[in-house]
C-alpha cells in the first residue's frame, strides 16, 4: 500500500511540474501576444472620424471603375490592408463607410430639438383645450407651425451621409498603441 501512495504521488508531483512549466511559458508568451493592435483611423481637420481595429468590418469604394470592397480587417501595414478578400492599398481607397462609427452631430442634434419642438406645440395647444383654457378646435395657426417644425426636424435627423470621401481634407492612417489618438 505505501508503494502505491509513493507512486500517485510522484504523478501528482510529475503532473504539477508540467503544469508549472506550461503556466510559466503562457505567462512570459502572453505580453508579445497581448502587444496593442493597430488600428485604421480616418482623420478630418485633426479630429478623428472613424476607427477600425484589426478583425473589425469594414466596407469602402475602391477608385478603380468604384468597385465595392468589403471584409474583415485581417492585418494592417503602414501604407495597406489585409482584409478576408483582398489586400488593399490606402491610395486605392476612395471611400469609406462610417456608419457605425459616427457620433452625434450638430445637424443632428439641431433636428432632434426642432422635431421634438414641433411636437411638443401640438401637444401643448392640445393640453390647454382638454383643461379648458381655451375651447377651439385645432386651426392653421397650431398645427402648420408644429408641422413644419416637426418635418424639418425628422429631415435634419435622418440625412446622414453613409461614406466618408478619402481626400485632402479626409484622411487614412494607421496607429499603434505609441500614438496620442490609440485607444
């Protein structure tokens, strides 16, 4: 019976050392592996207007006879890419999509305020003839206003252009985890 607990034991203590050994190279293998990714910005004025990391999705139209270009981005180099379909080089790129990666702008805030406006003057010259302030019916003088105001407020909400143009003005870049604009 003791032989038999000597021999579990060397086991158990055979399996620990590998399992220590696997832990210490995962541990000192898992800093060169966990290295910041780069990543695709789209710059404008300075600021950034849209970011793509490595393994994310992305879409664009090429220059040449505007042919559609998509897939996920697999590698990105300093002056191209390699997505799941093609490798593609910055100066091919005529546009990119930004649809999912666009924050709220002025116009956009600007139509909310105006919709939501314009809804609210119904609402209240509603409000006031169910409590009796005053007892017309509902005249030209309320709900054109409301209208235009809730119309142009919907139109300014929803124009949003899908594809930003890569130009002067609009402009690729890769950036490491070095750079002031990684996150």
């Amino acid at each position: 019976m003791g032989r038999f607990y000597s021999l579990i034991i060397q086991q158990v203590g055979a399996w620990i050392k590998s399992v220590s050994i696997v832990g210490v190279v995962f541990f000192f293998g898992l800093p060169g592996s966990v290295q910041a990714q780069k990543q695709l910005v789209l710059f404008k004025n300075g600021q950034i207007k849209a970011r793509f990391a490595e393994g994310q999705y992305i879409r664009m139209v090429l220059k040449k006879r505007h042919r559609y270009a998509e897939g996920h981005i697999i590698e990105l180099n300093d002056f191209s890419m390699i997505t799941s379909n093609d490798t593609i080089k910055f100066k091919d790129i005529l546009k990119i999509d930004i649809r999912r990666q666009r924050g709220k702008s002025t116009v956009n805030v600007l139509g909310n305020f105006l919709f939501a406006g314009g809804v609210l003057y119904i609402g209240l010259d509603r409000a006031n003839n169910l409590i009796g302030y005053n007892n017309t019916q509902l005249s030209n003088t309320v709900w054109v206003p409301s209208a235009i105001l809730a119309g142009a407020g919907a139109v300014m909400m929803l124009i949003h252009p899908h594809y930003a143009r890569v130009n002067g003005i609009n402009y690729l870049q890769t950036i490491d985890y070095k750079s002031p604009f990684f996150r």
